[in-house]
C-alpha cells in the first residue's frame, strides 16, 4: 500500500476502497457513518489485502 492510498484511508474511508467493490465501500461507509475511527481501521485493511 503506497503512502497516498494510507492518506486517502485516513481521511476519506469510502472513497479509498471504491476499486474494492461494493461490499466494501458499503461496510466502510456504515462504519465510518458510525464512528470515524473504525471506518479508517477497515479502509486500512481492505487497502492491505491482496
């Protein structure tokens, strides 16, 4: 994961997972609806995945 992508997860969750899929985006979006803290933590690991 490059340092831009860890920025965008940072400060914009959803948006950072959009090449993910629609899962994806949907359950970061929830989470970061929330709380914006576990929104970034699951940004962070869906970006982290192969």
């Amino acid at each position: 994961m490059s340092f831009l992508r860890a920025l965008a997860c940072i400060f914009f969750p959803p948006l950072s997972v959009l090449d993910k899929g629609c899962g994806s985006i949907l359950i970061v979006l929830l989470l970061t609806i929330t709380g914006w803290i576990p929104g970034v933590i699951a940004a962070l690991i869906i970006n982290n995945k192969k």
